[in-house]
C-alpha cells in the first residue's frame, strides 16, 4: 500500500511543478513604497487562458481590518475591498507574459491597463501602467 502512494505521489510530481510555473494561486502583494505586504490576491485562470485576481485577504490596511472602496466609482464604490476583483482581462502574451488587462487600485479607487510577468514559480511582477509610464510590484507566493 505504501508503495502505491509512493508511486502516485511520483507520478504527481511533474503536475506540481508545472503548476507553480502559472501565475495561477494566491500571490501576497507588496507595497512597492513601503515593502510591505498589504494583501493576498487570488489569481484564476478562465478557458481562453485570461487571468482574473480577486483580494482574498487584507494583510494592512491604514483604514481599519475590513477597508471599502470609498474612492472607487461604479459598481465598486463604498464596497468591501477583501473579495473585490481587481485584476481582470489579462491575456497570454508570449511566454509566462500577460498583458492587455486592467488593475483596480482599491486606496486610489483608479484603474489602469495592467500586466504581468512570472519572474520565477514564487515571484510576480505586475504592472499598472498610464500611458507608456509603468509601476511594477513584486508579488510572492504564498
């Protein structure tokens, strides 16, 4: 029995590593100004290979443990942060690359075209970008 479970355990093996090298999980975001982490963001993949992220948890927040979306408009005006999608849209673009999507800055309540790179299996950078001017954070695995 034992030696069966070894055996499956192995045969999962390359599936495990395949998966870390997806920018698919939970990513603990930090803050490129202070360096520190401010939040878990779950990213998912959708059948056409687009990728959506959605706040998971707040880790900080200077507006209290449970932030809303005051500066937000739309839809997401005054809504709770933690289980808001703020990445959406992102699409493959060459290898472990997206790009083409939008990312919600939840403390700004502004929106700007986004995108993403894996650095490696526990490091992603991602981009808000105005224009031709970027800001890139470095988001860990968690």
């Amino acid at each position: 029995m034992r030696m069966r479970s070894f055996v499956l355990a192995l045969a999962l093996l390359p599936l495990t590593a395949m998966a870390q090298d997806s920018a698919t999980g939970r990513w603990k975001t930090i803050d490129d100004e202070t360096g520190k982490p401010k939040s878990i963001v779950e990213i998912t993949e959708a059948a056409d290979g687009t990728l959506y992220g959605k706040v998971a948890e707040i880790l900080q927040s200077d507006r209290g443990p449970d932030p809303t979306c005051d500066k937000c408009s739309g839809a997401n005006k005054g809504k709770p942060i933690e289980g808001m999608t703020i990445l959406w849209d992102l699409k493959p673009d060459g290898e472990d690359a997206w790009s083409g999507g939008t990312i919600l800055d939840p403390a700004k309540g502004k929106t700007y075209k986004s995108k993403a790179k894996l650095i490696d299996a526990n490091r992603l950078g991602v981009s808000g970008c105005v224009a031709f001017i970027c800001r890139e954070q470095v988001w860990q695995r968690e």
